[in-house]
C-alpha cells in the first residue's frame, strides 16, 4: 500500500538553478558545520572568511539571476510557493551584503571566547536563508517557514555570548515574545487561510480578485490579516510591538544585534510586502490606515525615545525603531498603489531603505563594537568621549554613518529618506511625510549628541587605546564606502530598486 | 536661455566654483600631521582661487541680461529627474562675489587657536556649500546644498566656539533641519504636481517655474512649505532664537560667514523659491511677511539695545537687517527689491567686518562683555576709527553702503506698504541708538586698568580689514555697476508677479540715478577691486 503511494506521489519540478541562491547558502552551512567538527581549529579568519565568501557567491549568483528574470520575466517555482523575481533577488542581496559585512566583524570578536568556532557564523547563514525564505516566499506557510528558521536563528544568537547574564537575559526575552508573535502570525495565516480557502498567495489573490469570498465571511479575513499584522509588526519592532527590541538590542552580542537590526529588519520588511501589498491587495483599504497609524506611533516613540538614552546600544535600537517607521511610510505609500498594474513608487522606496540601511546600521555598531572591546563591553556613552583624538579616522566613520542616519545630504541616508518620503508625496500623504521629517529632526539630536561626545569632550584619563581589528576594519571602510558613493551615484540603485514593482503573482 | 551652454570659453566655471573649495578641503583633510604649515596654504590657495574665479565671473558677466547666464547642465540621477543644472543671475551673482571675498579674508584674517587642519577642512566644505546653494537652479540640488552647510557649521561651533558652544550648535542644526523639513516635503509635492502639468518628472526650477500651472491654494500650501524653511533661515522673528546664541557662541570666522552669507541663504530662497517659483503666494501672503519682517526690524534693534554681551548686541542688530531685506523682498517695486538684493551684500560686508571687530576684542581682552571694556579709543584710536566707519555704515549714514540698500528699501516700499514702512523707518533710528550707545560705552571715557593696555590695531589685521572698509565706501558712493547688474533679473522677477497676479507696480516717486540721490563717482573699475586687496 506505502509503495503504491509514493509512486503515485509526484514531486513538483524544481528549478534548482534558479533556487542556488539559497542552496549555496545551505550547501555552505552544512560544509562549514561539518568541516569544522571534523577539522582541528582553523587559522586565524578563516571562518569569518569562509562564511563571507559563501554569502558573496550567493548574492553573485542572485546577480545573475536578475538578469535572467530581467530577460525572461518572472515566475513561481517549486509549484507556486517560491516567487522568482527582482524583489526576491534585491532582498537576496541586500541580506547576502548584511552577511558578509557582520561575518568580517564578528571574526576577530569572536576570537578569544569560547564561541570562536564554526557555529556562530553557521548561524548567521542559517538566519540568512530564513531571511531569504521570507523575502521570496509564495506561500505564507512557506513564508512562516523561513520567519522561523530566521527566528530561532537569531535567539541562539542573541544568547550566544554565555560569560554574560545579559546576553542570555537577552536571548530568552527575545524568545518567549518571538515565540508569542509567531503564533499571533500562524493564527492570522490560519483565519486567512479559512476565509480564502488557501495559503498560496497567487491562488489568494485569484480567489479575492473574482469577487468570491468562498465562506461569505470577510470578518474572517479582517481578523486573520489583523494577526499577520501584530506578528509583523513584533518582528519589525513597530511601536507598539517594539518593546523587546531595545533589551534584546542591547544584550545581545554588538555584531549579532547589528544582525538583527539589518537582515532581521529588511527580511521582516519584504515579508510584510509579500503579506500585505502583494497577497492583500484586497482588503488594502482596511490595512492602509492601521499601517499609517503604527508608522505614526514609531516615528514618534522611537525617536523621542532615543533622546534619553545614556547607552550608545540603545539609543541605536531607538533609533532602528524610528527607521523603521520611515519604512513603514513607504510601506504605507505602496498601500495606495496595492495590486494595480502600476503599483507606484512605494514598494521600490521600500526596498531602497532597507539595503541603504541596512549598511549604515552594520557599520555604526561595528564602531561601537570595536569602541567596546577597548572598553571591556562598556557601551555607554561616555566610553566615546574623545573618539577623535583617539582615532581620528574611525571617529569620522562613525560620524558619516551618525550622519547619514540623520539623513543628511551626500550620504545614503538621505537618498533612502528622500526616496520614501517622495513615494509618500506622490500618492498624497502628505501627513505622514510632514510628520516623518518632523521625527528625523527629533532623532537627529541623538546623532548630533553621540558626535558631540566624540568631538568636543576629552578622552578619560583611564581611556584605554582603541585598536581596530584588521576584518572590522574592512566592514567598517566598505560601508563607509558604499554609504558616500550611492549617496553621489545613486542613479543605478533606483533603478534596481525600481524593478521590484512587477513582481511574480 | 534654457539651453546647456557654458561661459564665454567653455570653461565650467560654476562647477568649478564649487569643486574647488571641495578639493581644497580634501587636500588640507589628507595632509600628514608632520606638516602643520601645510594645511593653511592649500586652504587660502583654494579660497584665493575661488575669489579669482568669482571676480572674472562678475566681470564676464552680462549687463542687462535679465536671465541666467553661465549655465550648466547634466543629467545627474535620471530616474528622479534630477540635474546638475547651475546658472547664475543678477540676484545671485554678487552674494558668490560675496562668498569668494568672505572666506579668504576669514582664513587670513582669523586663528582658530586650536586643530587648524579640520577646522579650514570644515570651513572649505562650507564655502562650497554656500557657493552650491546659489547656483542650483535644480530643486533637489540647491536643497542638498541648502542643508550640507549645516554639517561644516555645526562642526566649526561645537569645535571652536565659546563657553556654550555645543549647545549653540545644536539649536542651529536642529532648528534649521526641522524648516528643512518642511521644505523636503513641499519641494517634492511641487515637483509631483508639477510632473501631472509638464508629463514628466523634473526637478528643474526654470521648467517648473514656466511649465508647471499651480492651482491657486496648491501654490499657497507649497510656498508655505518653502517658506518656513527660509523664514528660520532668514531669520524672522519668533523663529530667530537660534541665532542670537549661535552668532555669540561661533568663532570668529563662524560669525562672520553665519551673517556674511548664510542668512542671506533665507533670503536668496525667498526671492528664488518664493517670488520666482510660486508669485501668485508670495504676493497674496504680503501682509504677514511684511508684518513679521516690521516686527523683526524693531524687535532686533529693542533687543540689542539691552544687550550687554558686545557679540549679541551684533547678533541682534543683524535680525533687525535683515528685516529690512525681508520688508523689501515683499513690497514688489523694482527699487524695494534691488535694495533688499543690495541690502544682503552690505548687511554681509558691515556685519562681517563688525564681528571681525568683535573678534579682535576678544582676542585682546578675552571678554565681549560691554561693561568691562571702556576708553579704548584713547589707548587704539586706529582701531576705533575703524570700528566706527563700519559702525555707521550698519547704521545707514549716507555716503557709506548701508545707506544706499535701506534707503532703497524704504522708498521702494513705501509705495505699496506705506504703514509698514512708517514703522521700519523708525529701525534706522533705533540701530542709531544702539550702535552708538554700545560705541560709546566701548570706546569713550577714560581706560580703566586692564584696558590701558589694548593693543593697537596690528598691520595683518589692517589689511585684513581694508577690502571690508573698501567696499563699504566704494558701494556706499557708486553703487551703479551694483545696481545695473541686479536690475534686469528684478524687473524680469517683477513682471512675472504681474503676470500672475493683478499687481501692478507703481511708478517710483524717485528716481535714483536720475535725480542724483548717489553722486555718480568718476571710477569706473568693477566694484570689488578693492576687495582683491
């Protein structure tokens, strides 16, 4: 009987080429793992070496395919669950450049504790193709496959650093509300899945588009999408889910929050994308105004919220907080043009942010972790007293990433705030742009107060040297970089960015 | 006139005009600590040519065109609609004069005492920013520039500032970046409702301006929006809280720049995005900026009379100035608004000269504060000569500049705001009396012991102070080569608001050159020769 079954079973075609993105991914995580059980201690780098080598030709070969879906269109793979288009490679991308950026800076944090091994990186590769997952995923069952191997991910993570209480204060925090807002999104997926009769997005947007509400219950559907939304809104740390964000933040190991602030972050945004503005294009008059009002309340929290900190890790988590409003504005802009042939500039504007900040948020805490190690773990503000005299050079990074998050001219910062804000004005929220600007002003104190501490006041007595390490050095040097060209260049950005609207459906 | 084309001799100039003190800035950022000599020259290399480059364009430039001249343009970020488009008209031309005399004299003229590298990095930065914010004639890239000098100003008051500098910076920046940040949204909901006139996007001012038909109350909502940003700039009383404290807290160079040339960053954008962009607005909205700019005008000159810090008083003095331009600015006449454009030049060069003053003082008896300093002019009576020259130029006595631009304003303005005019005349009065009375106190009576020994005027600093002596003379008694360059753009300015509105401007009751309310003097050099001194 069993065999008869398995004959008549008939898997569904795989493209595995157009899937190597996330193989690589894979394929690496396991050589890695393996490999470094089997094998005696590697030299010096090696690790971080290898893992960022592995992301790289993840994200070469998600070039590659762009081309290929710039050629010849796009389309579903693995039966319809996975969405092979541009949206899919940008997010590939961008958490394939968050990778290779936090293994350099993690290697030479790494060495001297009791982690320095295979496993940490193994899991940034692992959190990465969750990530990966969720960007591309046609199917939310598939969708909350990758929100959970991201998530359990990133909870060993942020436990990882076992000398401190912290960390592992962190860790189980980050656990017990992942794990709540988990199921708050099954359960949406749940009730949507009962109120259109199937979790494959395509089909949903099929069955809505007809007209058709199969069980005649749209209260249904309104329920399940207000539970996708609180278990989104948890995962991009939106006021007012946002409260496990600065404790987690700033109990979790420097590099592992810088993580979370940027792969974690973009993979939870182009989830929400995928969720909202391509599967419930639908119901987008009934979601738009809760997206607008979270966009409203993270603005404002996040940034007044930040002011007050006295600890250069949490104001970054404030201040991740009120980006995150900022993304939530293009999100809500992409709201108006949801499921129209020409969907508007919001969803591009989207994606924009997230890569931009994606990088600046990496290389501000990769100058916080290297200010830290000199410190003994001490991330508060007064142990950046003097960062200029110091270290001249690695002040003024920090002070060109502080900036570009204030979003001033010449820095990417600014290109990705003008780009939402932009999106928002085109479709007439003008509110909501006013009020971002407003609370970009308010968080621009916190940047403006970390640059004063570095420039104004003269190091402590007690001030330890601050030595770079060579690996975090290059993350820090290639981000400062990326962050000053495309914030002259930014041309061939937006039109990458600009692609993302026709996506597979 | 819309056409890319460039100088007389191909040559970039206004590219360069930018560029140059960019690279200057990197080159004195890249040199090695071993070499602390080093920095100083490439600064004042890069700021001299700067100078050179903005005089040859004044000289190249061509009377009686109302347009812009020099003009370049490139496709920058194609997907936004974004160009470097740069040009220069009567309006802007003598504030980038102004901007290439200011910063060389500011680099010779004042020691920062401390970290000399960065600071002329900084202060290169900002030159270029200034020199960036009047040419664009692109929407996004004058914004880009209009807010990048916020960044080199706030480092050059948090670094080398007085007691409380910090929080002196950050009120600057901060108060600054939140009018910015209504003009980032309406500058895009200008281009957005531009773009569904014209079919495409642009953020080209002069397309904009010609193609783009705003709905009346649209025109309104945006110009607010720009205007905001420009009023704190300016700035107009109640946002002016910012600059009393920055004026007093910046270094010397800060302050002179702050008043030379950024403020009229306020001003230049209320003519270039206000009247130009949306006249149907500006011009609708007269009475409140007329208002605002009378309450400046009196409310400056009240405040700096009670002052005791000699800084502040100057700070104050310039709200009440640059009320005066405002008041100008909206009175829509020909002479009103090319004395508010020729007020902005003299406002720079008196105001500049007098925080130089300031400076000295500081420097030679470490305190600004009026009740410690007396008798000066018995023990330096060079020194006071020249504060005095300077002084009654910021009053307004004839035969000096400050006369020529506030006695255009006035009459300019009194035909189509007579009221308000009434009132900003008794301006000119009141900074009489503050200017005098802070003078005296200064000045006059006998030195006490700690001010016996104030050190005469030093040769450096003489020379450092002739351009500014120069050109308050010379624009005080020939101001015509002035004037016949701005007067072609503000007539052009003019009928534009005529076209659409139903102003008409009425015929001056004087006519200045005509009836010789400025004795034609016999020079006929360009008028900053002097200022190449």
């Amino acid at each position: 009987m069993m065999l008869q079954q398995i004959d008549t079973f008939v898997g569904p075609e795989v493209n595995w080429f157009a899937l190597s993105p996330m193989l690589t991914l894979l394929g690496g995580t396991l050589v890695l793992m393996l490999a470094g059980a089997l094998t005696p201690r590697w030299p010096k780098g090696l690790y971080a070496f290898a893992t960022a080598t592995i992301a790289g030709a993840a994200g070469v070969l998600a070039m590659v395919q762009w081309d290929d879906i710039t050629d010849n269109g796009t389309r579903t793979l693995v039966a319809g669950v996975i969405a092979y288009d541009t949206l899919s490679m940008f997010m590939t991308i961008t958490i394939c450049i968050g990778v290779i950026l936090v293994a350099l800076l993690s290697d030479e944090y790494l060495r001297g504790t009791p982690n320095d091994g295979p496993e940490i990186y193994a899991l940034y590769l692992v959190a990465a193709i969750g990530g990966i997952v969720m960007a591309s995923a046609n199917d939310l069952i598939v969708l909350f496959l990758g929100l959970e191997a991201l998530s359990l991910a990133l909870y060993v993570l942020a436990s990882s650093n076992r000398r401190s209480g912290e960390s592992a204060e962190s860790g189980i925090k980050y656990f017990v509300l992942g794990g709540f807002s988990s199921a708050f999104f099954l359960y949406g997926i749940a009730l949507v899945y009962g109120a259109t009769g199937t979790t494959n997005i395509s089909e949903m947007v099929a069955a809505l588009q007809n007209g058709v509400d199969p069980f005649g219950n749209e209260s249904l559907a309104l329920a399940g999408i207000a539970l996708l939304i609180v278990g989104l809104g948890f995962k991009v740390a939106a006021v007012p889910f946002h409260v496990w964000a600065p404790d987690v933040y700033q109990g979790a190991p420097t590099p592992v929050t810088s993580f979370m602030a940027s792969v974690g972050k973009a993979a939870a945004f182009a989830a929400m994308l995928r969720v909202l503005v391509i599967a419930l294009p639908f119901y987008r008059d009934d979601w738009r105004p809760i997206i607008w009002v979270l966009a409203l309340v993270t603005l404002v929290v996040g940034s007044f919220l930040a002011v007050v900190q006295r600890n250069v890790k949490r104001m970054l988590a404030y201040s991740s907080i009120s980006h995150a409003g900022f993304v939530l504005v293009g999100v809500e802009a992409a709201a108006h043009g949801a499921g129209e042939a020409d969907p508007g500039p919001g969803m591009p504007s989207v994606v924009l942010y997230l890569i931009l900040y994606s990088v600046l948020v990496i290389g501000s805490f990769a100058v916080v972790t290297v200010v830290s190690r000199s410190s003994g773990g001490d991330t508060d503000i007064d142990s950046f007293k003097g960062l200029a005299r110091r270290r001249p050079v690695l002040a003024l990074a920090f002070t060109v990433f502080l900036l570009a998050q204030a979003g001033v001219p010449f820095t990417s910062g600014f290109i990705a705030k003008f780009g939402v804000i932009q999106a928002a004005v085109e479709v007439d929220s003008y509110a909501i742009a006013i009020i971002a600007m407003v609370a970009a002003v308010v968080a621009a104190f916190l940047y403006l107060r970390i640059m004063v501490t570095m420039w104004t006041s003269d190091p402590a007595e007690d001030a330890e040297t601050v030595a770079i390490p060579f690996s975090a050095g290059v993350a820090i040097a290639a981000a400062v970089a990326f962050t000053i060209v495309v914030g002259i260049i930014p041309g061939w950005l937006i039109d990458a960015a600009d692609t993302v609207t026709a996506y597979a459906r | 006139m819309l056409a890319a084309e460039t100088g007389p001799i191909g040559f970039p100039i206004l590219t360069a005009l930018i560029l140059v003190p960019v690279i200057g800035s990197l080159l004195v950022a890249l040199t090695p600590k071993t070499r602390p000599e080093i920095p100083k020259v490439i600064a004042l290399m890069s700021a001299v040519g700067t100078l050179a480059m903005s005089v040859w364009l004044m000289a190249s430039f061509e009377t009686g065109e109302s347009g812009f001249q020099f003009v370049s343009k490139h496709t920058w970020i194609e997907p936004w609609g974004i160009s470097w488009h740069l040009g220069v008209d009567g309006i802007s031309l003598f504030l980038v004069v102004l901007t290439g005399v200011l910063f060389p004299l500011a680099i010779v003229g004042i020691d920062p005492h401390h970290d000399e590298k960065p600071y002329l990095a900084w202060l290169l930065l900002l030159q270029a920013g200034v020199m960036g914010s009047f040419l664009s004639l692109d929407l996004f890239v004058f914004f880009i520039f209009f807010e990048i000098v916020l960044v080199p100003m706030y480092f050059l008051i948090a670094g080398w500032g007085y007691e409380n500098r910090v929080y002196a910076a950050t009120k600057f920046f901060l108060f600054t970046m939140l009018g910015s940040a209504f003009m980032l949204v309406g500058l895009i909901a200008t281009v957005a409702i531009a773009s569904r006139d014209l079919g495409y996007t642009t953020f080209d001012l002069v397309e904009i301006a010609e193609g783009a038909d705003f709905a009346t109350s649209t025109g309104r909502w945006l110009f607010f929006a720009f205007a905001i940003a420009f009023a704190v700039k300016v700035p107009l009383v109640p946002v002016h809280t910012w600059l009393p404290d920055a004026h007093t807290q910046a270094p010397t160079a800060g302050s002179v720049v702050l008043a030379g040339v950024m403020l009229k960053l306020g001003t230049y954008g209320l003519l270039r995005f206000g009247l130009y962009l949306f006249p149907e607005a500006s011009f609708w909205s007269r009475p409140l900026w007329l208002t605002l700019a009378v309450i400046g005008i009196i409310y400056g000159a009240i405040a700096a009379t009670m002052q005791t810090d000699l800084k502040r008083l100057v700070a104050y003095s310039s709200v009440a100035h640059m009320g005066f331009i405002v008041l100008g600015t909206f009175a829509f006449t020909t002479q009103s608004l090319s004395g508010a454009v020729i007020q902005m030049i003299n406002h720079g060069v008196s105001t500049g000269a007098l925080f130089l003053f300031v400076g000295m003082i500081y420097e030679r008896r470490h305190t600004r504060s009026i009740a410690e300093l007396n008798g000066i002019q018995k023990v330096a009576p060079i020194f006071a000569a020249g504060f005095m020259v300077v002084m009654l130029s910021s009053i307004g006595v004839p035969g000096l500049n400050g006369f020529v631009g506030e006695f255009l304003i006035l009459t300019g303005s009194f035909l189509t705001a007579r009221w308000w005019t009434v009132v900003a005349a008794f301006g000119v009065i009141l900074a009489a009396l503050y200017l005098l009375w802070a003078y005296q106190r200064v000045f006059h009576g006998e030195p006490d012991e700690e001010n016996q020994s104030f050190p005469e005027l030093r040769v450096k600093e003489g020379l450092v102070l002739l351009p500014f002596l120069g050109l308050i003379v010379f624009m005080g008694v020939y101001p015509k080569p002035v004037l016949d360059r701005i007067e072609p753009a503000i007539d052009a300015l003019i009928t534009r608001v005529e076209e659409n509105t139903d102003f008409v401007e009425p015929e001056p009751t004087i006519r200045i050159g005509e009836h010789g309310n400025d004795e034609p003097a016999d020079g006929d050099q360009p008028s900053d020769e002097e200022g190449d001194g």
